[in-house]
C-alpha cells in the first residue's frame, strides 16, 4: 500500500478576498503620508526664511526610499 500526502495552499487573493486589496490600500495611504510628512519636514528644515539654503540641516532628516506602488499585496 503506497500513501501519498498533499499540502494544499489557499493564498486570499486567490478566493477573491476583498480584506487583502484594503489592507494593502490602507498601508500604501499610510506610506505616503510617512513620505509627506518627512518631505516637509526636510523643506521646513533646509528653507529659510533670509532666502539661503541651510544644506547642512538636510543631512537630520532621514527619509526612507518610497515604498513601491502595492508592495503591501507581495506580502500577503
């Protein structure tokens, strides 16, 4: 007698599951609104208001590369 076993996988994007596309939606919203607010807060920091650039004051700010457009599903 020969036993076989099968491991099946069900992934929910592949049922159609509409709680992945907004958890990813909400994350993205969520990354780029991380991106705005660290954008500004580098404009307020390097723009001043005599007119000169303080370039040295870019360098406190530590803004992360842009997430990729629905990175979130990739990690469902």
């Amino acid at each position: 007698m020969v036993r076989r076993t099968v491991d099946v996988y069900s992934f929910a994007r592949h049922q159609r599951d509409p709680s992945v596309a907004q958890w990813a939606a909400t994350e993205e919203r969520r990354a780029r609104q991380r991106l705005r607010t660290r954008t500004g807060t580098l404009l307020r920091l390097v723009n001043t208001t005599a007119g000169a650039l303080a370039l040295d004051a870019a360098d406190t700010v530590d803004i992360p590369p842009a997430r990729h457009r629905r990175g979130a599903l990739w990690l469902a």
